[in-house]
C-alpha cells in the first residue's frame, strides 16, 4: 500500500491536531514531511514533536513534492498560497474555505486546478457545521445550536465583514 506524503500548513490549534493525529493514527498511509507556519519557532516546535521538519518558505514544501498540503491557516493565507501550490500540481485540502467564498479567487483555483492537474479537496464539515445541519433536517423537533471559538484574527478580511476588522481584544 502507498504512503502518501504531507505537509501542513499552519501551527496552531487545527494544524496542531491535525499534525498529531496523523502522526499518532494515521502514520501507516500517511507520512508528514513538515510543518509551516508563519511562527518559525511555532512550526519548529511542532515538527519536533511529531517528526518531520519546520518548512521556512512554502518553495520548500514544494521543493518536498508532497501529495497532499493541508492548509489550516487563514483565508487569507489560503489566498497567498493556494494558486501556486495547486500550479505546481500538489493537492489541496483548504479548511479556510471561506476564502473561497471571494469568486475571483474561486475562479483562479478551478482554472489552475484544471490546468496542473490537481485537486482542491474541500472538507464539507469545515463550512458551518453543514453536515449537522443536513443530518438535523431529517429528525423532527429538533433544536440545532453551532457554537465555534475562532480567533478574531483569523476573520479579519472575511468577506461578510466588508472591511470590517474585529477587536483582538477579549471580551
């Protein structure tokens, strides 16, 4: 059976779950080549932990010529990265979809997706919760509640907030 290589990008609390579960419970099909993150220190730490190295600059990951990046950073770093990743004919499994929401950006995805002759695999549980919305709509008198804790940062530029930049504050 082939193992597949992985990068991931992003250190923080997802790509931090991410790296360890894979690591710990997946590691017979998948290897993890490295973290990056934009803490250097941060992507060290966690390649540490779980094997594999801290990728400076994403020319590195790809350098690597892994078979699939995870993206579990931002929209907007989804933004600055996606293109060239899927251009160089690496998979793509975003979990900052809402970057996708922007159709410029989704167009230029799809078009070089199709170009190179690679993927964008897009998580449907990483948008909203739609997978527990969808299992709600068959069950009757049922109340349905999302509750997510997200790091204000990482919604400034999101679409719905025009503009709008969050507090980074705690309220």
């Amino acid at each position: 059976m082939r193992r597949f290589k992985l990068a991931i990008i992003g250190s923080g609390s997802l790509g931090s779950i991410i790296a360890r579960v894979v690591a710990k419970d997946l590691n017979e099909d998948f290897e993890i080549l490295g973290i990056f993150s934009g803490k250097l220190e941060n992507a060290i730490k966690l390649s540490n932990e779980i094997g594999g190295k801290a990728y400076k600059t994403l020319d590195e990951i790809i350098d690597d010529k892994p078979d699939y990046i995870i993206e579990a950073a931002s929209p907007d770093v989804l933004k600055e990265i996606g293109i060239k990743i899927l251009a160089n004919g690496i998979d793509l499994i975003p979990l900052s979809v809402g970057a996708l929401a922007d159709k410029e950006f989704y167009h230029k995805v799809q078009t070089i997706a199709r170009k190179y002759k690679s993927r964008l695999y897009i998580p449907s549980g990483a948008v909203g919760g739609f997978d527990v919305l969808r299992a709600s709509m068959a069950m009757e008198h049922v109340d349905v509640a999302i509750t997510t804790e997200k790091s204000p940062k990482s919604l400034n530029g999101a679409p719905f907030l025009n503009g709008r930049k969050l507090s980074e504050e705690d309220v």
